[in-house]
C-alpha cells in the first residue's frame, strides 16, 4: 500500500525534472531495488521517531517549550510527507486539517 504511494511520487518528481529523489539515491548508494530501498527508508523514519521520543523524555537545557514546537513541526512533515506529497497534492490531506476544526484537541 505504502509503496504504490511513495512510486507515484517518485514518478511525478521525475517527470517534473527535480533532481534526484531521496529513494533514488539510497538505490544507486546501497546498490538495492525499489522496494528495498523503501522498506530501508520506512525503517530509518520509524528509528527516528523512536529517537525523538526517547530524547523528548529525557532533561535538558533547552525549554520545552521550544523543543514542543520542534516535536509539532515534525509530526506535520511526517502526516504530510511521510506517504505521499501533501504539499502538492493538499486534497489528500485535506481531511486531516478540517478534522482539527471541527474536532478540536480540549486541552
């Protein structure tokens, strides 16, 4: 299911003329096919967020209040980006921004 998404993308970054896309590198880098270099980079996505979680429970310097916004920002890129391109295609995600106003988070 995922990779169907992450192929579309990749074809339309290619018929656009972009420079390479990051799955293309990581192919051409490791020398692997398309849906290894996929499983690759989903793998790399979910030890990051395992990273960030570990880190956001650990004491620091840094206000919280800071690194909450770091956290926001990058929950975003990841329901925007993480399956296919939002930001180009802004009516996949479209559902996810109305649910925020019409079902608000009470804090």
């Amino acid at each position: 299911f995922f990779s169907f998404f992450f192929f579309e993308q990749m074809k339309e970054e290619q018929e656009r003329a972009n420079v390479a896309t990051g799955l293309d590198c990581y192919m051409k880098q490791h020398g692997v096919s398309k849906q290894e270099a996929i499983v690759e980079l989903y793998k790399m996505i979910e030890n990051a967020w395992r990273d960030i979680n570990e880190e956001m429970l650990k004491p620091t310097a840094i206000s919280m209040k800071l690194l909450i916004r770091v956290l926001n920002l990058s929950r975003i890129l990841d329901v925007v980006y993480k399956y296919v391109d939002g930001y180009t295609h802004p009516e996949i995600i479209k559902d996810h921004v109305i649910s925020l106003f019409e079902d608000p988070i009470r804090i």
